[in-house]
C-alpha cells in the first residue's frame, strides 16, 4: 500500500538526533554523568530528610529507620525495572510502551527518593498504567488491575504524581524506534549482507535495548547512540561498516563511535544484584516506612501482651513482602500475578524470551 | 510543587465550555500575561486522567511553534487536571460566520499559510492531528493562527500498525478514513486542512455531510468520484460502499464557477491538498512552495488581519 511506504520513510527520520535534540526528554532528562550523580545525591538527602521529619512526627526515634545510600536506591531502581519485563508480558504490551513505562518509572526515581515512595511495586504499575494510555495502548483500571494485580486506589492514586514526576513531559523515546529505523536502513544500505544475518543483529541488538533499561544510559545518550551500542554489542563488524557507509567524515566517524563505545562499556557490564542484596536492601526500605514501623512496634507489643491470635494475624497479613511483585499480589487474584513474577524472574531483562516474536507487534 | 504551579496563575471568569473542558480567563501573576485555563471535566473518566489530557499534554509538550497553541503549565486542584494555555480569544469558525467581516484573498492566504506552516511542524515530528477544523484553528490577540486541541492527535505508527479511522470531525474526514482505512498517513490532516480553505473562501462548509454515508456521496459530488484506476487498492478498503453514485470530477471551468474569487494558483493547491487518493495529495512541505503563497496579493500582515484583539 502506498501509505505504508510514505510512512517507513519518515521512519528515518526518526533517528534523526537533531529531531531528538528538540525533544523534552532531550531537554528535560538528559545529563552529564557529573549533573546526573549530583541529582542523585540530591533525592536521596530529600528522602533522608523526608524519613527522620516522618519518624519525628510519629514521636519515633529516626536513628530506627536504616536509611538508603545512593547506590542502594539505584540498585532498587533498577531490580524493579528488570521486574518490568513480567508486567509487559502479562499485558501483552508492544516492546514501545513497555519502554514508555520503564523510561517513566527511571525518571519517577530520578527526582524522587525511594524512601518516600517506598512501596516502588505501586510506582511502577502506575507507571505501566499511564504509558498505556500515552502510547494509545489503553487497558480499563479494572482489565489493567486484573492482569497486573495492581490496586486500583493506588494505581489513580499516584497517576498524577507520576504525570508531574515526569515534568508534563509524556512522551518518552526509547531505542527501540531508532533501532528499528537502523535495521531497515542496513538492508538497503549494506546490500551484500545476507537478510538473516541483518536480522539476528536486530533481535541481539533488542536484547541490548531492554538490557540498557538497568543502565543510566538514557539519561547520558541519545535513543540513536543507544541503539547503536546494542548493534555494535551484538556484531560490531557490521555495525561498523554500517557506520563507515553513513558517515563519509572520518571526524564524524571518529565522534560516533567514540560515543557509542562509551555506551557499549556501559551495557558490557551490567552486574544484576543477588537477590539477597535486593531482599536486604527492601528490609531497610520497610524500616524507612513510618507506618510500617509502627505496626512492626504495635505487633511486638501486642505478642508481648499474649494477646489473642485473630488480631495477630490481621496485622500478619498486613506486614508487607519483599519488594517484588508478589508484594502486590495479596488483594488480587492469584492467577495473573502468578505468572507476572514467575515470567519476571525467568527471563529478567536481559533476554526477553519473545523478542522476535514482539517484534511483529511492535507500535513504533 | 503542585500548589506552587498553580499559585503563578489567576482563574478569572468561564469563558467557554466544551465537551470535555471548561475554559477560564487568568492571568500569569508575574507578568500580567492573560492565559486560559482548560480544566478538564469530573467524572467524564473513571479510568484516571483522560485519555485526550493526555495526548493534549503529551504532544503539546513537543511541538513548540508560532503557529500551535503553547502549553505553559499543567497542575491539579483537587481531583481535576488544568492545563495552563496561550489565551486565544478568538477561532476561524467565528471568524467564518461573522458575515459583518469581509474576507480579502490576503486574509485567507495569511490564514492558510499559518496553518499550514503549523501542520508542518507537527507533520515533522511525526504528530498526526487527526481534528482539524475551523474550531480548532485559534486566532491570537495579534492576529496569529494556532493549531489547537491535540486531543485525538497520535505519533505516526510504524506502517504495518493499525489506526483507527473514527477520526476528525466529519465534514473534513479524507476520504480514505470515510472508507475504513487502518492504515492512513498525515494526508488525512492535508485534507482536512484543504476543506478548511474552502469553507475560507465559501464563507461555508464545502462538505456538510448530514451522516457518514451522506458524507461520502457529497464528497464524490464535490470531487468526483474515485476509480480503482485513478487509486489503487481504493474498492478493497473495509468500508468502502457496495453502491456509489458516480460524480464526475470538476473541470478547472467548474471550479472556477464554484469559487469564483480565487485565483489559478490557489485553486491549484486546492485540488492538489484534496487529492482524493491519499497518495497523490500534496505535503504541507510540499504545499508551502506553492505558487499561491508567493503570488499577488500577498498575505495579510498581522497587524491588518481581521480578528485581533489588540
Ligand atoms: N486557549 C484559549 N483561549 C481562549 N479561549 C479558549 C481557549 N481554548 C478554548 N477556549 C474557549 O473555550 C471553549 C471550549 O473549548 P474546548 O477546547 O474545551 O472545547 P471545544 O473545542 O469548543 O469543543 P469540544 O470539546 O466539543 O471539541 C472554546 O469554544 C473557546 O470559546
């Protein structure tokens, strides 16, 4: 059809990085490793701040809450982004808004302290939520819920709170569009490579995409510099001569690739955290909740007193989980939410099971 | 930080209402700049913020042109979302039916350049509008054109994606999404904005359908009727109709009587932004090399536009 054509050419033009240098999240979300640590630091004496006010307002001594260091907060960050992986497939979303959702909950945490938002289970499914309905992907609350186990409350809840988080600035690009746009590029661009060997460069460099998620890579290079490190990650020989055919300046080569080298370092040494290190930091985490402190407290006394059984395990069920996605689990149905973290925890980010297979279905 | 945003404004008085929105006069405290405050309606949503909130948000955040309404601010008040826009006092389609207002070929060229200039920055982002009318092209104080109410707008999907075709108000649907097409191109708003320009120069709507299906017959009456020939694939489309009337298409004597005031030129860039076959109409970065645009008389300058404020 005529209009498909008319389309997959503007689809160059999407990696296009002047474009992306108008962008709001070029303007709003982009940094220098320097700014970048130094936003960070930030956020977390907000959230130690925001901890020692909560506990002295309660009458409760702060020194009880053990609180987050920056690289605790970011490696919670980012285990529950590799959780993201699970909602998406629950949802059978398209990998553009999954990456909409991931790009949303990084922000969120970027200028919020997970000390203040400390169930980050609840974050994150408002973050899928709303990228949902800002790529035009829309589920009800109540479908949205029952597949996710998410809370509705929670979820409308923080809706705008994530909006605001994000700065109005809704519309968030991933590598995966750029990407897209490479590969159909290389086939007319390097002709002689064969077709399978284009596409398995594709679904590695995917996997390098949804691996640059746990990374701060977005915030330090563009969607096209991203997606050229997953290329260069996956076949550099290729990528290269790709690279030499587009760019006839040998300074603009240079400048590239030196770029994208520093990004492929990135996505070369991802180390996941042990689950025991999560489960340790998502402890300290729930020493941070006010509220959680206090039913902590009351229980005790209440086992202290001996007092009955019924009214212990109330306070039992309320006691939360470690951060995964079994946490939200409780209130909804088994079902979905089972298949959620089992699906989370076998594939992780790195090597989404289906890659090819969403990329028949993938939005942009 | 919510309550600090919303501090920077003042909510004057109502000064319209539509479907979704209710709009306010107010001002920017700091600089005394009139502003209008859209907030969007309770309980029209029960699935959180509303979805038109937030494609408007989503896409104005992008598009920063003279020629698109400027979002400055969004905050809440209680359970209600309010975006803080450019004030706009005026719309074409008042400027339309106020038949005290004569209308000069430079006016209408003026206009038509505006909103097209708007369209091709949107166009170059990959943002479809998906709504033009002359409702939605707002008129400054000083006489500046912008492109307003992004609340169908989407990104450009990539080509094997489905749309849906229940889009842009009827009397200025393209004909392809009269027929169903899933799969359709920012020609859509070229013809919508085309259809614009001849409601300018009419003074009247050129395609009043009373329903979809009269939609069509007066679509084909006003440009005739499409063969499978003149575009392909054109008969297979999910809702192109088993029976249709065959129009011919206006000869250039024939539009020439129709719009007896324009000249070759525009009626030049008329026909090629109402292409009928998607793939044939003209691109706003096309149609702004057109030779209407520089031709005698030039467009209105602003300060002598009709429908200023100031
Ligand atoms: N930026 C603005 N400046 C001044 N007045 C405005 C502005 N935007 C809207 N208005 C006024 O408020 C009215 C309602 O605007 P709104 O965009 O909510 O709805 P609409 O486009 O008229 O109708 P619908 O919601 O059915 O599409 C408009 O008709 C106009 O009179």
């Amino acid at each position: 059809m005529t209009s498909a054509t008319a389309s997959s050419k503007a689809t160059k033009t999407v990696t296009d990085d002047d474009i992306y240098r108008q962008s709001s999240q070029f303007k709003k979300w982009s940094f220098t490793p320097t700014q970048l640590a130094a936003r960070r630091l930030q956020t977390n004496t907000n959230g130690r701040e925001f901890v020692k006010q909560s506990f002295l307002a309660a009458d409760l001594d702060p020194a009880m809450a053990k609180i987050l260091s920056v690289d605790e907060e970011l490696t919670m960050v980012n285990y529950m982004c590799s959780q993201s992986e699970g909602i998406a497939q629950v949802l059978n979303l398209p990998s553009k808004v999954k990456a909409t959702a991931v790009l949303f909950f990084k922000k969120f945490f970027l200028i919020n302290s997970v000390m203040v938002y400390s169930d980050p289970v609840k974050v994150l499914h408002t973050c899928f939520f709303l990228a949902t309905k800002a790529e035009n992907h829309f589920f009800s609350i109540n479908q949205f819920c029952k597949y996710t186990g998410a809370v509705a409350k929670d979820v409308l809840q923080l809706e705008f709170v994530v909006m605001q988080s994000m700065l109005f600035s809704l519309s968030a690009q991933s590598a995966y569009t750029p990407l897209h746009g490479f590969y159909l590029d290389i086939q007319t661009s390097l002709p002689h490579v064969p077709a399978s060997t284009v596409g398995s460069l594709y679904d590695g460099a995917r996997k390098y995409v949804s691996l640059s998620f746990l990374t701060d890579a977005n915030f330090l290079f563009t969607p096209p510099q991203i997606s050229l490190a997953a290329m260069m990650c996956t076949n550099s020989q290729i990528t290269e001569q790709y690279l030499r055919v587009k760019m006839s300046d040998p300074a603009q080569f240079n400048l590239t690739t030196k770029l994208v080298q520093e990004c492929v370092d990135m996505l070369q040494k991802v180390d996941k955290p042990t689950k025991e290190y999560v489960q340790e930091i998502g402890k300290k985490l729930r020493s941070c909740d006010v509220e959680k402190t206090k039913a902590r407290l009351l229980k005790r006394k209440l086992k202290e007193q001996g007092e009955g059984d019924a009214k212990k395990q109330k306070l039992d069920s309320e006691t939360p989980q470690p951060p995964d996605m079994s946490n939200s689990a409780s209130t909804e149905p088994a079902s979905a939410e089972a298949s959620a973290s089992a699906s989370a925890s076998t594939t992780d980010a790195s090597a989404p099971a289906s890659a090819s297979a969403s990329a028949s279905t993938e939005q942009s | 930080m919510n309550d600090a945003v919303m501090a920077k404004y003042t909510k004057d008085k109502k000064v319209g209402e539509g479907t979704f929105a209710v709009v306010y006069v107010g001002k920017q405290v700091k600089t005394d700049r009139k502003i209008a405050i859209k907030q969007i309606k309770e309980g029209e949503f029960k699935d959180g913020v509303d979805m038109s909130a937030i494609r408007e948000i989503k896409f104005l955040q992008e598009i920063r042109h003279a020629n698109v309404i400027e979002l400055i601010d969004v905050f809440t008040a209680g359970p209600r979302l309010s975006m803080v826009l450019e004030f706009l006092p005026t719309d074409l389609e008042g400027l339309i039916k106020d038949t005290k207002i004569l209308f000069r070929l430079g006016d209408v060229k003026a206009w038509m350049l505006m909103a097209t200039r708007g369209l091709h920055h949107c166009h170059r982002l990959q943002i479809l509008h998906r709504d033009l009318k002359p409702n939605n092209l707002l008129i400054s104080p000083t006489g500046e054109l912008k492109i307003a109410d992004f609340g169908l707008a989407r990104q450009m999907p990539n080509p094997k994606d489905k749309m849906t075709p229940t889009v842009v108000t009827r009397w200025y649907r393209a004909p392809e999404l009269l027929f169903g097409a899933r799969y359709y191109t920012p020609a859509v708003d070229v013809w919508s904005l085309g259809l614009i320009f001849a409601e300018l120069m009419l003074r009247l709507p050129y395609c009043p359908g009373e329903d979809d299906i009269d939609q069509i017959d007066k679509t084909f009456r006003a440009f005739g009727t499409p063969t499978e020939e003149e575009w392909p694939g054109l008969t297979s489309l999910p809702a192109y109709p088993k029976t249709v009337n065959k129009y011919p298409h206006p000869s250039v004597q024939e539009l020439k009587m129709r719009f007896s005031a324009a000249t070759e030129n525009g009626l030049e860039l008329f026909q090629a932004m109402t292409e009928l076959n998607p793939a044939d109409r003209v691109s706003c970065e096309e149609a702004l090399t057109a030779d209407y645009f520089t031709e005698f008389p030039r467009p209105t300058k602003l300060a002598e536009l009709p429908g200023r404020t100031e």
